[in-house]
C-alpha cells in the first residue's frame, strides 16, 4: 500500500480510507472494505458503474503522483 486517501463527491459525499496499491500491474485505488465473518473482503462503499470507478482512480492516482513529486521537490531543496 502506498497511500490512503479520501474523495469528496460534488461538495457532498465523502469516502475514507480508500487505498492506493502498488499492484503486479501497475498502480490501482481500492475502495474501503471490510472483512466478513468468513474471511472475505468486501467494498463498504464503491462505484456503480465502471466510468465511475474509473474516474475515480484517475483523480486518485493523480493528486497521489502530484503530492509525490511535491514531496521529492521538498526533500532535494532541503538536503
């Protein structure tokens, strides 16, 4: 896991701890799950539609790779 993060949806929805994975193919955002009785892991909340989940991980990923490079950029003008 790299990050967590939470979205805010127009001004009036939030959703917690979603997760940014370093996975075998690349980069992904989990959505917040919970375990279940029987070991599962299942979403506690999560997109409907593909689009959806789609434009999600991409804001994700996005605001993850730019506090990244922030972050590089604060760690080189400080050494």
């Amino acid at each position: 896991m790299k990050a967590i993060a939470s979205i805010t949806i127009d001004n009036e929805f939030v959703v917690h701890d979603i997760r940014v994975i370093d996975g075998n193919n690349g980069m992904f955002v989990a959505m917040p799950s919970k375990r279940t009785p029987d070991g599962e892991f299942r979403d506690i909340a999560h997109p409907i539609s593909s689009g959806t989940r789609e434009k999600i991980q991409s804001a994700v990923l996005a605001e993850y790779e730019r506090a990244a490079v922030e972050e590089e950029e604060v760690l080189v003008e400080g050494a």
